[in-house]
C-alpha cells in the first residue's frame, strides 16, 4: 500500500515536471514568435506608409524599430510572468495569495515610486512624439553620442569615446536630434585678407559639386552647397560660412571628405587658409637697405670712439 502511494507521488512529481517544461518550452516558442511578428510588423508598416508617402525610408524604418523594440520587451515580459506563475501552480504553490500580496505591494510601491512612473511616462512621451529614435545622434542634457536603447524607463546613449550614458527619461531636460530627417554640415572658412572671397566661393562650389557626383558620397548628398557670404572680418582672416545638406548621420562624413579637398584644392590655387594665428605682413620702403647699414656704421663709430 505505501509503495503504491509512493508510485502515486513519483507519478504526479513526473507529470507536474513534463508540464513545467511544456509551459517553458512554449514560453521560449512564444518569445520566438512574438519577435518574428513584430518584425514582419515593423517591415510591412515602413512598406505601406512608403506607399503612402509618409516620409523617408530611413526615418521610418528607425521609428518602427524603436516601437517595435520596446512592444518586445513588454511582452517578453508579460509572457514569462505568466509561463512563472503557471509553474508555481504546478508546483502547488497556491498563487492567489502571491497575486493578492503582489496588488498591495504594487500599490504601496506606486506611492514611494513617483520617480518611476515619472520615467515610464516620459518614456512613453518620447516615442509618441517622436522626438528620437534607435541609431539617432543626439544631445541628452549635454552629453551627445548614439542613440543605443530607448526603454520605457531609460534611454542610452554610446559616446565617440565608447562610455555609455544612461538617462532616466523622467530627468531628460533638453535633447537634440541631430540626425531627424535630414542633416546640415556647417563649416567656416579663413582666407587671407590677399586672396579673394569670390574666388574662394567658386572653388568650394565646384568641390561640393564634384563631389555630389562621386560614390558614396552621391547617395549622401540631397542639396547643392549654399554658401552663406562672408561671416567675419576678424583680424587675421576674412571668414566665408557654409553648409551642405546629406542624410541623417551622413554629414560628418561628406564633411571630413570636404576638408580634405579643400585643403588640397585651395593649395593648389594659392589661396592662403588661415585659423586663430595672426599673420603680420611687413611691406619695407625702398630704402630700408640703406638705413639698415647706415644704422650699424654709427654703432660701430660709437664703440670704436668708446674704446679709443
């Protein structure tokens, strides 16, 4: 009798341990098939909102990402919650309470959480809006760096030095897009004061225009140069202000490539780049020579009436 009671318990333990791993198990399927949908989602929408010209194909597809991301994470949590409380169930552990308890403990934590429901709703705010997205460069309360995560809670960006800054969405107080739709490369110029301003204009609009029909930096490019005029007279140079319009994130660079070939460019036409150093030119009268010599006699007449 007490062997038959025991087969009994080792029955139930191995039937409760198959439905365990059954519930992990279409957990994990689950998961797998929530990801494919919401990515088959995410591509059918940048498809049909394409159609209907709702925008840029780049800006839509980073849009759909980052909603797609977080929709992800939320229900990755939702389905494991329930695949955890289906496993204490089997397990005999009686879940009412726990959910009773969890109810009063959530209450009592939405009263000393004030802060976190204050990031979820910024959070929330930040992609309503559409104020940025995954793969966006942006200036969070002065930091910059590359958009990496944007989490209910947080957002996180990835510096040019690699340090990764963590913003609780409820504490962002100034943020800037740098790469939302299209993006500006502004430069300023200084010329010797010697040299043309005309000249140096036309130069820069033939570079930008070589360069607009150049791999890859053709698919970057979406406007022609505008070249703003002459922004300074400063001491030690005349300083033309200038921009070019490229894709998101595209501008750094069409910009470094700009450089490049300006510096050669404006080389080879003699025209002089200056920077913050003061150049002084000294233009001598004709008979500096003379005086110059007539100077060092009377030195040298002066030390040898000394010496005498």
């Amino acid at each position: 009798m007490r062997i038959r009671t025991d087969f009994l318990h080792l029955d139930v333990f191995l039937v409760n341990g198959i439905r365990i791993v059954v519930i992990l198990v279409f957990a994990y399927i689950g998961t797998l098939i929530v990801g494919r949908l919401l990515r088959g989602v995410r591509k059918y929408s940048v498809k049909m909102m394409l159609r209907a010209g709702g925008g840029n194909e780049i800006e839509l597809e980073k849009r759909a990402k980052t909603i797609a991301g977080l929709s992800r994470k939320v229900l990755f949590v939702l389905i494991w919650t329930i695949a955890w409380l289906m496993i204490l169930k089997e397990m005999n552990f009686d879940v009412r309470p726990l959910l009773a308890g969890a109810g009063v403990v959530g209450v009592a934590v939405g009263f000393g959480a004030q802060n976190i429901v204050k990031d979820i709703l910024g959070g929330l705010f930040l992609m309503m809006e559409n104020q940025i997205r995954v793969n966006d460069v942006a200036i969070i309360n002065g930091k910059s760096g590359l958009v990496e995560e944007i989490n209910l809670r947080t957002t996180v960006l990835r510096g040019e030095d690699g340090a990764v800054h963590i913003f609780p969405n409820g504490n962002i107080q100034t943020l800037s897009n740098l790469t939302r739709e299209f993006s500006f490369y502004v430069f300023s110029l200084g010329i010797s004061y010697q040299n043309d301003p005309d000249q140096a204009a036309a130069l820069l609009r033939e570079i930008a225009g070589e360069l607009a029909k150049e791999d890859p930096y053709r698919g970057a490019i979406l406007a022609p140069l505008e070249i703003w005029g002459v922004d300074q007279l400063s001491n030690s140079a005349v300083v033309i202000k200038a921009r070019i319009k490229t894709l998101p994130s595209q501008q750094w660079m069409v910009g470094r490539e700009m450089n490049r070939r300006i510096k050669k460019r404006f080389g080879d036409a003699h025209i002089d780049l200056t920077g913050s150093a003061q150049s002084v030119c000294v233009n001598p009268p004709a008979d500096f020579q003379d005086q110059i010599k007539q100077a060092v006699r009377e030195v040298l007449k002066e030390r040898s009436s000394t010496t005498g």
